[in-house]
C-alpha cells in the first residue's frame, strides 16, 4: 500500500512492521531532493523506508486512516483521529523544524 505523503511530518512517532521509530525528512548529500525514512529505536538503529508506516499512539486497535493525515494509525475503538492529529487540533503539539539540519555548521571546524 503507497502512503500519500501529504500526511507525513518530519519527527512523527510510527511503526514499521511493529517495530517503533521515528519519521524523518532527510536530504541528499547532493542539495538536489529531499526524501523520507524511519530511524527505528531498537539498539542498534535501521533505517527502514516508510513503505507500510502505521502512526503510533495510545490504544491497541489499529484504525484504517485517520481522517486529517489519511494515514493508519494505532488508537482506541472509535477513534477518527491519530494522536498527532488530536494534539495539533488542540493546540498540544510540539513544533518540529520543516527542514532537516545541516550537517555542516559553519561557526564549527573539523579537526585533524
């Protein structure tokens, strides 16, 4: 199943095959596009293509989309919401930067 990613946000707490992580906007090395993967939380981190994500939450039902992001997501009985949906409509949630950072940070050096 291809996940529109219309509904993906970078630091979005999901599953991929059970196995939780975090969904990040990584770029390439190049400038020339952006693209999305999963940093699991296992020790030691994978890095997992979001191809089946499920977003997670409080719950055990896995509902089919939720009805702002249209993505899967994990909840209780009932729920047309995903926790971060809920969240951002209350005002509850937590700000994350658009953009990847940067590797290189210009006030720093590399040192030999």
């Amino acid at each position: 199943m291809k996940t529109d990613p219309a509904g993906f946000r970078h630091g979005l707490r999901v599953r991929v095959g059970g196995v939780r992580g975090v969904l990040l906007r990584c770029r390439k090395r190049d400038d020339s596009a952006d693209y999305w993967k999963v940093r699991t939380q296992e020790t030691p981190a994978r890095w997992l293509w979001p191809d089946r994500i499920v977003v997670d939450g409080a719950g055990d039902v896995q509902q089919p989309a939720c009805l702002d992001c249209r993505l899967p997501f994990i909840g209780s009985t009932g729920d047309l919401l995903c926790a971060r949906c809920q969240a951002e409509a209350t005002g509850a949630a937590t700000r994350y930067d658009d953009r990847p950072r940067p590797q290189w940070d210009e006030r720093r050096r590399w040192r030999r």
